[in-house]
C-alpha cells in the first residue's frame, strides 16, 4: 500500500520509487524504530531513523521530509520542546507524535504544541497511515498528487478517482485497495494479503468479503483501460489493457 | 474553651480569698495598733505613790477605742497576782515586761481582741509588776470587712466576666482562624498544592508553615509518582509496540495459513492488553478527577467536534460514516476531560460494533435537557443486558470476537454520575446500540 500518502509532492506516475514517502522517525528506542521502519518498508516508504533531537534537527536541516513521526521522551529532551522549536522556524512539516503516555494527559498538550496528530503506542499501522492520510489531506489541499494511468487519474490523497472526465468519490476501503494495485501494475497479490490491509485486526471477516470490494472497483474502473484480473485460487492482478 | 472559663473561675475564687485575707490582717493589725496604744497609756500612767501603787487611767485610753459601731471594751488590771480594778474575770496572760501580746477568744459571747501588757515598777526596795489586759469586740471590724468583702466580690465577679468575654472572643478568633485555615484545606483541588497564603495571625504561623512544607513534600512525591506512571507506561508500551510492528511486518511475508492465523492472534492480544492497560489508566484518573470535580465552563459542541474530528480516520477505515448534528452551542460547566474521555469510550465502542459502510450518529443537545448520544447501526445491545452492561469488567454476550475490556461504559457511567447526570442505554427500533449521555 504503499502509499497511502503516496506521491505527496511529486508529480507521480512515472517512477515508482518516486512516489515513495520520506518519513522521519525520531525514536530512542533501537529496537521499535527498527520493528517501525520495516513494517513501512513493506509498503515501499523511505524512512529514516533518528536516535535523539540532537540528530534530528540535523536530519531536518539536510533533508526534507514529508512526516515527521516523534517520539515524546528521548534521551536528550522533551519531543514538544523540539516540535515548538520546529514550529518556531516555520517548517510546516507535518508531524505526528508517538506517544506512549496515557491520551488524556497529553492530548491537549502536544496538539496545542503544533502537532497535527498523536498515535499511542503501541499502533496499529493502518491507523497511523489513515491519520497520515488525514494530515496531508489537511495540510496539502489540492496539490498535485495524482497518479494517471490507464485513462484513470488518480488521487490518493483526497480520494478521489477520475475516469473519462467523471470524478468519484472513493470510498476508503476502495481506495487502500486501488492503491496497493495501482502501485504495482502487473503484481499478483493473493486474497489473504489483501484482506489483511483491509481489515483490521479484530475483525473475523472471510477472505471472500474482498471479493465485494474488487467488484466495487471494478465497476468504478469500468470504462477505463484498467482491469482487475482474478486469478482464481490465487489472487488478483490489475492489468493495463488498451 | 470550657477548661479556659473554669480556670477563670478557680482563679476569681483565689482572688476573692486572698483579697478578703490580706483584709482581714490589714483591718487586725490596725485595731491592734490602738489597743496597743491604749494598754501603753495605761501602763504608763501606774506610778508608785509612798510604796502605793496608783493608776490614773488617761480619758485618752478609752476614747481611742472608740469606733462607729460601739464596740464595747473590757478591761483588767492586776498588781502582781492581786485584782486591782476592771472586769476580775477577763482572762490575763503572762507575758514579759514591756512586750504586747494579741490573742482573739470569746468573751461573754462574743469575740473580743485581747491585748495583754506588763510593767514592772520599782519603789523603795520593792518591784511591782502591773499586768493590763485590754478586750474590744470586733463589730467595727467584721463591719469593715463584710463592706471589703462586698466590694471584693463585686470586683471579683467583674474579673470573671471580662475574664469570660474574652476567653469567648479569643477562642472564636483562633478557632474562626482555624476554621478558615481548614475550609480552604477541605476545598482545595485535587491538584491544588500550592503554600497557603492567607494572612494568619502570629501563632498560627508554625501550622501554616508546617502544612506548607507538607503540601511540598506531597507536591513532590506526587509529581514523582505521575512520572513513575508515565515512566512505567512508557516503559511497557514500546516494547509492545516493537512486538507488534514486528508481527505486522511479519504477517505480510508468511504465507501458511496457521501461522498467519498465529500472527494475527498475537496481534489482537498486544492490542488487547494495551487498550486494558490504558483504561485501567484512565479509569483511575477517572476516578480521581470525578472525587474531586472541578468544572469549568465548556462548549459541549467544540468538545465533542474535536474528537468526532481525531477519530474520523479510524472510522474511514471501516467505511463508517461518522455524522455529528448539535445545537450551534451548548454551554455546560463540567470537566472537559472527563466528558471527552466518556464520550471517547461511546464513541469506540459504536465504531467497534458497526459493521462496515455503517453510520454512526453523534448529537449534542442543549434542549429538553443537556444530552450526549452516540447510535450506532451494529447489532445493538442483548436486551436482557441492557442494566448490567454499565457495570465494571462486564461485556456484552453477543461482543465475542472484538477487543474490549469491559471498563467503556463504566467509565462513561463513573463520568455522568460525577456530573450529577447518567448514562442510558437502549435500543433503536431500527436497530443499532443508542448510548445516551444525560449532564
């Protein structure tokens, strides 16, 4: 899925590995900033790592990001107090805080501090790519994020898709899934894969509840040069056919 | 206060006694005096004519012992053993030459100050001793007392009064000190412990003190304790988090389908001891907060719009609509926190129960009565349930298979009930779980 957020910026389409996200990840912790970084790998984002604000306000300063994911207690100071400095030189960077506090003490503080969302540990990473979907849909407004293909253009961002000059709102659970295609034309992705992105956790939901959310698509990509191949026993495949 | 009049009281009595005493030596002493001078003038008027005692008793001796109540006088005169003159029963002690004693006894029925006095006259080859004794009764005196023992009284009662009255008056002053002192301890908030800075009068400023250093001391060690929590949060949470991105990105390259069905099991377990440790959390201070409520006033609706705001994201994940319809304000003086807390936990659970392409609805009214409520379109509430749900760990029969920990509603009950209000729970006919929020 990749992208959630994908192509944020960039005129995207073209280069798969420029749609990619750059996100930055202030975290002390070794080991989560590890698990963290390769769950977002597997949907195809950039990310990298920062142990404290030291080296942080360094990444920033060489680097552009487009999210930044901070941690609240790190060894050399208070996540807010980099946040107000952040906001301070107007760097409109999003950010969204990792917290691990309980969310009635910090609620008001970080949101008051500039920080356009907070997950709480630990999260799960379809929460946090919705949140981030939020906050660049907030912050962006009608950038240039589309993706065209196929006679389709495509928005990730607002959620929208265009077929033939007829605009559609997509609804999410469509969206996540054209997406995770569309990123990889050509790719088969079995049902169980996908129902996983689709679906949180504490669902029981069949893998054939997908088959409703491929037909959804499908009617959606109808007049277009797009097509949702089933390969049965298998899985689906969106193919680009003239 | 009691013990302070009593003492006073002790004290009047000692003070009558003592002023009636001193009196009563004071007015003796004076009439021993006279009677003194009188047995001198007799004494010295004796003289011995040809071998021949003779006394010429002054008129002075007498007349001096005149007083306003008439008292009478008595008198005795001896030459050696022999009766010379005066009243042969008034009884005459021996003294020494030219030494005065006093001595009070009864007399004819009455008592009578005696005075006793010798002197030893010397004639041709003779020694004489003449004795004199002297008696006046004490009507003048106990006349003179009884006046000084009246006036004592009178004063002493005085004393006592003015005693009283400020006793009264100086323990309604510290204790309306101490009352005050007390009230503002009482009414503090729970995360009041700032010193006390009202003006307190001299002696109360060691208490004050002292509660000060205690409200730093507890200042500190609660700041600390709420460090510890955060700390010890931190501390279970990230590892959690670790393990449960780890099993994510696992999840996405295992292939076999019983150890994906593992992996998703370790999932939902990380999620549910997290969500039972953060309401756990959040039910303490809960608890705490609704002990000690402190409103403040707030726009139910800006509140409510906020969260509705925050938790859009995750209803978009499940294709949920989450639709909010207020009143343009609702005013209401309560705690923020907690209504958004409880309205947080209605608002998780509808968003749990819904199934997807669902609505869930939000309103906020001011009119008839001031109301939170959060319907959803899931299966509703199992009838039979619907007044032992509210209770602590208790969860719906038909909630098998979605996280929860059982402390959603309580706490929503906990925060409607700290506001005076109270938490409904029905069904719509249509279907769907309504949670109202009565404030």
């Amino acid at each position: 899925m990749s992208l959630t957020c994908a192509g944020y910026r960039r005129k995207a389409g073209h280069n798969r590995k420029n749609k990619a996200m750059k996100f930055l990840l202030v975290e002390d912790n070794q080991e989560l900033a590890n698990a963290i970084s390769s769950r977002m790998r597997i949907d195809g984002h950039v990310i990298e790592h920062a142990e404290n604000l030291g080296d942080a306000t360094a990444f920033i300063e060489t680097s552009e990001y487009d999210l930044i994911l901070l941690d609240i207690m790190l060894p050399d100071g208070d996540g807010r107090t980099f946040l107000r400095k952040h906001r301070a030189r107007s760097m409109d960077t999003p950010v969204i805080i990792l917290t691990a506090r309980s969310q009635i003490s910090d609620r008001i503080n970080s949101l008051d501090l500039g920080a356009d969302d907070y997950v709480t540990k630990p999260f799960d990473h379809a929460e946090l790519e919705a949140r981030c979907r939020a906050v660049l849909r907030r912050k962006a407004g009608k950038t240039q994020t589309v993706i065209e293909t196929g006679g389709v253009v495509f928005d990730p961002v607002a959620g929208l898709i265009s077929v033939q000059g007829e605009t559609v709102n997509l609804r999410n659970r469509e969206l996540r899934l054209l997406e995770m295609l569309i990123n990889a034309p050509g790719q088969v992705f079995s049902k169980q894969k996908l129902a996983d992105r689709l679906f949180s956790y504490d669902e029981d939901v069949s893998e054939n509840a997908i088959e409703v959310y491929i037909g959804r698509l499908r009617k959606h990509l109808n007049s277009s040069d797009l097509k949702i191949t089933t390969l049965r026993g298998i899985g689906y495949r969106l193919d680009h056919e003239p | 206060m009691f013990t302070l009049i009593g003492g006073t009281a002790i004290l009047a009595l000692l003070l009558f006694f003592a002023i009636r005493n001193s009196a009563v030596q004071v007015a003796q002493s004076a009439q021993d005096n006279i009677l003194g001078a009188s047995v001198t003038s007799i004494l010295d008027a004796a003289v011995i004519w040809d071998g021949i005692v003779e006394i010429d008793i002054p008129y002075a001796s007498f007349s001096m012992l005149s007083t306003p109540m008439d008292d009478r006088v008595f008198y005795a005169i001896y030459q050696d053993e022999t009766f010379l003159s005066g009243y042969p029963d008034l009884v005459i002690a021996p003294t020494a030459d030219r030494e005065i004693s006093f001595e009070t006894t009864k007399y004819q029925g009455q008592f009578v100050r005696v005075t006793t006095a010798s002197r030893t006259l010397i004639g041709k080859d003779k020694r004489i001793q003449i004795r004199v004794a002297l008696a006046q009764t004490q009507d003048a005196l106990s006349g003179t007392l009884d006046q000084i023992s009246q006036n004592a009284a009178l004063f002493v009662t005085g004393f006592f009064a003015l005693a009283t009255l400020l006793s009264f008056w100086a323990t309604s002053a510290t204790i309306g000190q101490l009352k005050r002192l007390t009230n503002s301890v009482t009414r503090r908030g729970p995360q009041d412990l700032s010193p006390f800075e009202k003006p307190v009068p001299l002696e109360m400023l060691p208490l004050v003190v002292s509660l000060n250093s205690l409200m730093a001391r507890l200042d500190h060690s609660l700041s600390q304790s709420e460090e510890f929590i955060a700390e010890a949060a931190h501390r279970v949470r990230t590892p959690l988090a670790t393990v449960r991105s780890y099993a994510e990105a696992t999840l996405q390259r295992v292939d076999k389908k019983e150890n994906r069905q593992a992996i998703r099991s370790m999932i939902r377990a990380i999620d549910e001891s997290s969500r039972a440790a953060g309401q756990l959390l959040d039910h303490a201070m809960i608890t705490f907060r609704a002990d000690h409520l402190e409103r403040q006033d707030i726009d139910l609706v800006g509140l409510i719009n906020e969260l509705v705001t925050r938790l859009t994201p995750i209803a978009e994940m499940k294709d949920l609509k989450l639709q909010l319809q207020t009143d343009k304000q609702v005013p209401y003086s309560g705690d923020p926190i907690l209504i958004q807390n409880a309205v947080r936990n209605l608002l998780d659970n509808a968003l749990k129960y819904s199934p997807s392409d669902g609505t869930v609805d939000v309103f906020v009214t001011a009119t008839p009565n001031i109301r939170i409520g959060v319907c959803d379109s899931g299966k509703g509430f199992p009838e039979a349930e619907l007044d032992t749900l509210a209770t602590r760990f208790s969860r719906g029969s038909n909630a098998e298979g979605t996280i929860g920990s059982g402390l959603g509603l309580t706490i929503a009950m906990d925060v409607a009930a700290a506001h005076g209000g109270s938490l409904q729970l029905s069904n719509r006919p249509e279907g769907g779980a309504c949670a109202l929020l009565l404030l």
